[in-house]
C-alpha cells in the first residue's frame, strides 16, 4: 500500500511539473498552476460471467487476466469480480446475463452463440480458416472487428478478441480415423461451424461446455470430443478415457476467446477506462496465445510419455474430405443472413491475401526447420 502511495505522489509530481512547464510555454505564470480536484475519483464494481470452468487452465484463467489487467491498469477504479460457469449463470446463459446488464463482462467463445447470431462463429474460428496470429490480423487491420461490433450491437454488448488457443487438436477418440466412413454415426462434442462439418460428414455433433465432457466420455453418452489441446485436455484428464488423440484440429486453426462489454456499462466509464479496459483486452489476447504456445508441448509430452496415449494424424485423405465439406459448409452458413455473407466475404478475402504471405514466411521458414 506504501508503494502504490508512493508511486501515485511521483506520478502527480510529474503531472504536476508538466502542467507548469505548459504554462509557462504558454506565456501564463509557471508560479500559480490550475487547480487540480481534490475529490475522490469514482469506482466502479463490475462482474465477469465466464463460460469456462472456474480457474481452469488457460480459459478460466485466461478471464482471471483480464479482470486482473483491468483491476491493475486502472488503478483500482475499476474493480473486476470474476464467476466461472454456474457460479452465476451457467456457460450458455453467458451471453444474456451480459446483454441484460446482470454482469457488465462475459468470457467466452462467440461460436456459442450461433443460435442467436448467424455470424457468431465467424469471430471465433472457421474450419480450415485463419490461424491465430492471422485473426488477430484481420480483427485489427482487416475490418474484422468492426464486423464483430455490428453483429453485436443490437444486444448491447461490445466484442472484443481476449485470448487465442492457437491451432487447436483434432480430438479425441475410442477408434482410430482412418476414413471418412469412421465418422458416420460418431457422437461428438464439436460446436460451431466445425460440427456441421461433422454433421455433414455423418456424424452426429453435440454441443456441450467443458466440465461436461469427461463424464459424457465416461458414461459413452459420447463417442469422441474435442475440447482444445494438450495443456487443456491434460488437466480434464481424458486420457482416462480415450487413448487416441488426434491432430491437427482442422475444425479450430485459431480459436479467438472473446470478452464482451455491456455497452451501457462501458459508457458510463471516463474515456482514459474505457480505453483502458479495451487494452486490457489486446494483452490479455497475446498473453492467451503465448501460454498456450509455452503449454501444449510440455502438456503432450505428459500425455504421450506417462499416460500412454497415441498420438494420431488424421490421414491426407480424410483431411483433403473434410476441407472439401467445411468449403460446402462455410459458404452455405454464410447465406444465411446478410450480415454473415458480408463477414465471411471480408474474412475470404483476408484469408486469400494473407495465406500467402504465411506460406512465404512462416510455412517456408518451418519447412527449413524440419529439414
């Protein structure tokens, strides 16, 4: 407390210095600064309602950081309470509470909520679409978040990318994958555009959130799930319940974790916060993706080295299968209302622009490293 003290009495020195020095340079007396307001400055209470599991890796916590960034950057003035899912609302009431204004924030992945917006999962992640580092591109430099703002903005709420998984794997299963045939009938938990790929490939996709997944396994009420990678899938522990594990997760190149403003609540805050809790939210983004990159080997080396799971690559042909179904998939969903046409034609065409700059770059550069 003595230094958070300290350091607010240097920081209005400063302020204070500076003012005098722009007096002076304006021809006013340096000697009789303007009068700064002794008041207290207001504080503001806000909830975040997540749909991850309370403090779970990477996810819950990945909302811990961003009310922490929040709490930090403000300085106290804006005082963020997180609840995990069903502490609060459950993981698919999320969305409402938000919109409602019963929590001014909400974590959570937009592909949940395609039922309420056709173009929700296009802000999330699109099969055999763009990776993270891509998403982040054309959410910041490509329109793509302007897009998002507009499909949100009738329920009153503000999106914003907070967090990525990076590219996600392909799922686990109690059979191995070795043609399309395998996945007729298979119950699997895979939502958004990725399960009517899935569906369209003749398997039967279910939508369930995390902390139902392990139990769904156990019982066989499901067949397969995927959920996100080894960091994740580790701490859920479905190598008890599955042995092969699959990749690369053609379904989820790069996840985009959103956090959603109550946009009433975001307008009754000061300019220098609401910049502050939108820049919050670009840290939070990148700290999300470095963890996951940090993670996810240690985490599979785990899997594959102590707990005997195999890992498996999906075979040439029933990935070269599933992108010809997600192209069918991707482009009938987004005739499904205006707004989504518009979203995936801006997404396409910042796809095909910037596929070949990775493939200069980045793919041409990893190719070496392998050799």
């Amino acid at each position: 407390m003595k230094e958070t003290l300290k350091r607010r009495e240097l920081l209005g020195a400063v302020a204070g210095a500076a003012a005098a020095t722009t007096l002076s340079a304006c021809g006013q007396d340096s000697e009789s600064p303007a009068p700064v307001s002794s008041e207290p400055q207001k504080t503001y209470e806000w909830k975040m309602v997540t749909t991850w599991p309370k403090n779970f890796p990477g996810l819950g916590t990945g909302a811990n950081n961003v009310a922490r960034l929040i709490n930090e950057m403000s300085g106290g003035r804006i005082n963020v309470k997180v609840y995990g899912a069903g502490e609060m609302v459950s993981a698919f009431e999320v969305f409402d509470a938000v919109s409602r204004g019963n929590a001014q924030l909400g974590h959570a992945g937009a592909y949940y909520w395609k039922g309420k917006i056709p173009s929700a999962p296009f802000f999330s992640s699109v099969p055999f679409g763009l990776t993270a580092n891509e998403m982040n591109a054309w959410f910041y430099y490509g329109g793509g978040l302007k897009l998002w703002e507009e499909a949100y903005k009738p329920f009153g709420l503000i999106p914003n990318p907070a967090g990525n998984s990076g590219t996600q794997m392909g799922g686990w299963f109690n059979k191995e994958i070795n043609s399309l045939e395998d996945l007729k009938g298979l119950k699997m938990r895979m939502p958004g555009l990725g399960g009517e790929v899935l569906k369209r490939a003749g398997g039967i996709p279910v939508t369930l959130p995390g902390g139902e997944l392990f139990p769904s396994m156990q019982s066989g009420a499901l067949d397969a799930t995927e959920w996100v990678g080894p960091y994740n899938d580790l701490a859920f522990g479905f190598y008890k319940v599955a042995k092969f594990y699959y990749t690369p997760g053609w379904h989820e190149p790069g996840t985009t974790m959103e956090c959603m403003i109550n946009e009433k609540a975001f307008n009754e805050l000061p300019a220098d916060l609401q910049s502050i809790v939108r820049n919050a939210m670009k840290v939070a983004n990148l700290e999300m993706l470095s963890e996951y990159t940090a993670r996810n080997q240690q985490a599979l080396q785990t899997l594959v080295n102590e707990h005997g799971v195999q890992l498996k690559s999906f075979p040439d042909e029933v990935l070269k299968e599933l992108k010809s179904l997600s192209e069918q998939v991707v482009e009938e969903e987004a005739q499904k209302d205006e707004l989504s046409k518009r979203v995936w034609a801006s997404q396409k065409a910042f796809r095909d622009q910037v596929v070949k700059w990775t493939d200069a770059s980045e793919g041409a550069y990893t190719r070496a490293r392998s050799l």
